[in-house]
C-alpha cells in the first residue's frame, strides 16, 4: 500500500506494516506511476494536482489535509469511497498565537508607535501616565469583554489565554452552552451580545452560512471602540462594510489575517483604512503534529478504526 506525501513540507509519519511512502509535487499532476496510492496527504496543493488525483487515484481509501479547511479539496470531487479527514487541531496553537499578536499590538497601539518611531517623536499621548481604563479605547485586556465567534479547537486554545490576560471570555457557536469551562452563546443570539463586546474575535470557518456574517448589522451593534479581529476566513467578513465601521468611526479598530480574494489585491481600498492590521494569512502555515495525525489515521485506516476529523461530504 502507498501513501503520496506532499512536497511542501518535511514529513516522516509512522507507517504501518506492509505501507510505504512517496513524495510527490503538490503543484504538479499525480505521476502515472503513483496512480495505485491508497492514501494521499494534502498540504499546499495546487487545484491541478487535486484534480489530478481525484481523478486518477482510483484505489485511494483516504484524502489526508493538513489544513482545517478542506474547501478546495471537497471541491475536488473526490470519490465519496475515500473519506477526507482534516487537519483540525493542527493550528491551534499557531492561529491563537498570531491573533493574540494582532490583538495586543491594536489593544497597546503598537502600529502607532512604529510611526511615531518612524517620526523620531516620543509619544506623551501613547507612554507616560495613563488611564487604566480610558473613556472609548480598549488599552488593556483587563477586564476586557472578549466574544469569541467560532469557538471550535482554536477558540478553545486561545480563550484560556486571553483569560490568564485577565479578560472575561466567551464563545459563539451554533448552540448555547459551555465548552472547556466557558460560556457558550447560541449564533442566533450573537446580536443581543454585541452592544456588550469590547473584542470580537472572528474564527468562523468558510461555509455558505458564514459567508459575510460579520456585516453592516455586526458593526453596527459593537461599541464604537470594539476592535474585530479576523484569523478565520475571508469570507467571513462584508470587507465594504468593515471599511465603512472603519471609516466611520463605528468601531476602534480591526487587525485580519484572511481575505477576500487572497492575496488582496494592491489597488482595494482596505489596505488604506484607518486603524486596520493586515497580515498576508501568516497565523498559521505550519502545521503542528502533522506526522502525528498521519500516523494516527493511517493506523485506523489499516486497523479499520475510525478516521479523526473526517469532513462531512
């Protein structure tokens, strides 16, 4: 039996007994000597290679992603023979890193620090004595009301974190309740908890329900100090109606990681909205225990066992 490992990044998984393994170009079409893999691991793949091996891999009993997201390879057409397990999980760390990066640098005004540098000025309205709790700015996460929509494996990691930083979190997910120890609000009432939000945290994954969720509606809702952050997907936010907030002044502030379309192209009038951090989708990119995962799921795939995070299809 064979496994096609991608290019893209330095694998080693354990195999099972009688397995073996192959490297194959992530950006190019499966070579005709490959066509016989019984598994097929996803990381960085080009839409012709996906096609490729939907196509031609008539043998294969399962479509390993490294990514949490798994859009591009439903699309694919894969046979519904072979499940397709996502890399949910693998990011968490790395994605709760990156948007407590955005939201601390917003939080401590570090964009404006880079340019008062950049002027050789020393900010008395950004150092030396200040309010700890200043009428309409988030400067500090204590006691900061932080809503975190989208509360699966990576808001799960990160609201742990942002409560050691002294802020009072909860989550948003399709039905109310308490995960790892935190309140857990119903999507549908995610309105009424606005107006009382002073950070929210977007980490929605890309579906035809999430599509423009965070919209004029959202914003207008938030206080007008409110800072949004995007480490999700880019489809998750109206991008015209987050320069509007923006623009406005309806709410303090936004840091996104994730855009519609990527890369944003160098003429969209987001790159110049006022008190906005982008990053190129840079949180996560570096999949943690990959080997791991694929050594777990393989394992299952040949012991018969059930396949971790496997994609509803």
């Amino acid at each position: 039996m064979k496994i096609l490992l991608p290019d893209t990044m330095d694998l080693d998984p354990t195999l099972p007994e009688g397995w073996e393994a192959a490297v194959v170009d992530a950006r190019e079409e499966i070579p005709a000597e490959h066509h016989d893999a019984a598994a097929l691991v996803v990381w960085g793949a080009s839409r012709r290679h996906l096609a490729s091996a939907a196509q031609n891999l008539h043998d294969l009993r399962l479509v390993q992603s490294l990514s949490a997201g798994v859009d591009g390879i439903l699309a694919a057409g894969f046979a519904p023979e072979a499940p397709i397990a996502t890399g949910a999980g693998l990011h968490s760390a790395t994605v709760s890193e990156h948007a407590l990066a955005l939201l601390l640098s917003l939080v401590r005004r570090l964009p404006e620090a880079r340019i008062a540098q950049e002027h050789h000025e020393w900010s008395d309205e950004l150092g030396g004595l200040q309010p700890l709790h200043p009428q309409g700015r988030v400067t500090t996460l204590l006691e900061a009301r932080v809503l975190i929509w989208g509360f699966g494996e990576i808001g799960q990691t990160l609201a742990p974190v942002l409560k050691s930083l002294g802020a009072h979190v909860r989550g948003v997910a399709r039905s109310a309740g308490e995960r790892s120890g935190f309140e857990v609000i119903a999507a549908d009432d995610v309105l009424d908890a606005l107006p009382e939000t002073d950070v929210l945290i977007d980490i929605l994954p890309a579906s035809e329900q999430s599509t423009g969720a965070l919209g004029r509606e959202v914003f207008e809702a938030l206080p007008d100090h409110a800072i949004v952050l995007n480490v999700g997907r880019g489809t998750t936010i109206d991008q015209a109606a987050l320069l509007e907030a923006l623009e406005e002044g309806r709410i303090g502030s936004a840091g996104i990681d994730v855009t519609d379309p990527e890369p944003l192209p160098a003429e969209d009038p987001l790159w110049d909205a006022p008190r906005l951090l982008i990053t190129p989708h840079g949180a996560g990119g570096r999949p943690v225990g990959a080997d791991e995962r694929i050594t777990r799921n393989l394992g299952a795939l040949a012991a018969g066992e059930e396949i971790l995070h496997t994609a509803a299809r």
